[in-house]
C-alpha cells in the first residue's frame, strides 16, 4: 500500500478479519481483510481494507472461543471447511 501522504510503499504492520454479520443474497458471507499501516518515512499511519473473501453456503465460518460476540449466528452453516478468523483485533477495534 502506499501512503497517503508521502507515497512511500509501506507494508501493513498487522492483519485483521472483518466478518459480515449477515450473508448475501446468494448466503455468502463476506470477510474483509483489514491491515493497519505505519509510514516509515512520515510517521503517518492508517487503516486500509487489503482484500474481500466471499464463502458459500456450504462453508462455516469459525469464530473460536475466544470471543463470545457474533458467535452465535455462526452457527447455521455446519458442513464444510473451517476458516480460523481472529476477531481479537476487531475487538480492540470497538471498545
Ligand atoms: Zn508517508
């Protein structure tokens, strides 16, 4: 990503994942992926969205048990592959 201010091609400093509460028309889910940036050069930093996931209705999305919030409506969708998204992050993000 590039910054803002300068231009300076800087890496994200950390990764996080964004979970749709609620599916799509077609039941997919969307999970954005969020990095956090820090300049080098300028000291400036940010937050941008990376990149969006979509998972069909066939795929379950696990949220662990680390975090009780959202939890439950993830329930639905049983069969299929697990995604591991830490949800530590966008917790910090609300308080
Ligand atoms: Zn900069």
């Amino acid at each position: 990503m590039k910054c803002p201010k300068c231009g300076a091609e800087v890496k994200p400093q950390k990764t996080w994942q964004l979970v749709a509460p609620l599916p799509d028309a077609e039941g997919r889910i969307t999970i954005i992926v969020m990095g956090s940036f820090k300049c080098p050069r300028c000291g400036y930093s940010w937050r941008q969205r990376i990149s969006k996931i979509k998972v069909g209705p066939e795929g379950e999305i696990d949220l662990g048990e680390k975090k009780r919030k959202k939890k439950k409506e993830k329930k639905k969708n049983t069969e299929g592959k697990v995604i591991e998204v830490d949800l530590s992050d966008i917790y910090e993000e609300e308080l």
